[in-house]
C-alpha cells in the first residue's frame, strides 16, 4: 500500500527458512537475515525479481544495501 510518498506493508519472514538458507549458502544467520529483510523492502519499493535480469538487479540492490548496513 503507497500513499503519496509513503509506503506500508507487512514483510513476513520465517526464521527457520532463515537459518536453512544461512546454512545452506554458508552464511552468517544476521546476514542472511538481513538480506531477507531488504530483500522484502525492495519489493515494497516496487523493484521485482521474476526474471532473470531483475533477478539480478534485485541482488545487486541487496547487496548495496548490506554493504551500508555491514561495510568490510
């Protein structure tokens, strides 16, 4: 939901799949969790991932934003 210049959702997120995917790409949990969390506000931002190129795009712009949250 947008009004204006404002943007409202709801972004759920199961922890258990948080913790499977850490494992399974050898990540750390808060990063993995992290990425979820932006990942769903992107989408609230209107930026999707159904094809291969947004895909893609989706994961540069997670990546971005982790960087800002977690500068190596």
């Amino acid at each position: 939901y947008s009004e204006g210049d404002k943007i409202s959702g709801d972004i759920i997120i199961s922890l258990e799949t948080v913790r499977t995917n850490s494992q399974k790409y050898s990540t750390d949990f808060t990063e993995e969790l992290h990425r979820v969390i932006i990942h769903g506000i992107l989408h609230m931002c209107g930026i999707d991932d159904k094809s291969e190129t947004a895909s893609l795009n989706m994961r540069k712009a997670e990546n971005q934003a982790l960087e800002q949250i977690n500068p190596q």
